[in-house]
C-alpha cells in the first residue's frame, strides 16, 4: 500500500554551518568589536549573547541571514525572550524544531480525517505516517496537509509505493 512520512526536520548541517559563519561575520564586524556578541549551537539549541536587547536583534537578524541563504526554513525556530545573565549582559536561547509535535499530529490526523480523501493517517512518535489505496489520494493529501498547515515547514519523505 502506498504511503508517505510527513516530517518537520531541519537540515542540521546546514544549521551548523550557517551558525559558524554568523560567529565568524560577529567577529570581523566592526559594530561588535570589543563586544560580548556571540552565537553558539549546542544539541539542537542556538545562544544568542549580547550586551543590550538590541545587540541581540542585530545577531538574530545576521543569523537568519545566514539560514536563509543556506535554505533553512526560519520556521524551524523557536525563539525564547531575552534572559539577564549577569551584569549588563543578554542572552537568548532559540530552539530547533524537530519532530512533529503532538498537539500537530493530532491536529493532521483529524485534517485527513475530515477530508474524505481515501487515505489514513497515523501518529509514529515525531511523525505522521499517510497510507492509501492510490498514488493520487496521496497526492492529494500532500496538498491539502500543504495548504491547511503553512506555518510550519512540513515536509514529505519516505514516499512508497
């Protein structure tokens, strides 16, 4: 029977690699020399470090620059509020989505549900798995998963058939 995953996962080397080049641009601009601007990714979770609230906007600014241009979706991020650490000092941890949460999943399952397409779908742990009888059905599904759920990057894999 035919069937596709739907999953939200960022791609992590590009997330990687777009934070290193927003610490390297830290470095070598002027407007944060001699500065506590920082950006570091540790597990799935980027820190922001600054001296002051704006500080902060300018480095997350230069970072979704940088993910932008290495096509990471900047939906995947979950941006937390400014944290006081010490001094005059900010911080803010922003988070990678990954996996489907399961609020979302329900939430698909029932858009599929209430369809009337012929196709099911069922909750794997960070993923939603969509059998059906044809190929088009499936098709039709990925339309209508596209269309109804735009705010976060949802994408398709595990196409069988």
């Amino acid at each position: 029977m035919p069937s596709f995953d739907t999953v939200c996962e960022a791609d992590f080397v590009e997330v990687k690699n777009a934070v290193e080049n927003a610490a390297k641009e830290i470095g070598t601009r002027f407007d944060f020399k001699g500065t506590s601007a920082a950006v570091e990714l540790k597990d799935k979770e980027i820190t922001l470090f600054g001296d002051a609230e704006f500080q902060l906007t300018q480095v997350e600014d230069l970072l979704r620059g940088k993910l932008t241009k290495r096509n990471v979706d900047v939906r995947f991020l979950d941006i937390g509020k400014p944290q006081k650490i010490g001094g005059d000092k900010v911080k803010q941890v922003i988070k990678v989505r990954n996996g489907i949460e399961s609020e979302l999943a329900k939430k698909l399952q029932k858009l599929i549900k209430d369809s009337k397409l012929k196709v099911q779908a069922a909750i794997q742990e960070e993923k939603v798995r969509i059998t059906g009888a044809k190929r088009d059905d499936l098709q039709a599904a990925m339309a209508l998963i596209r269309k109804d759920i735009a705010d976060m990057p949802l994408s398709f894999n595990n196409f069988r058939d």
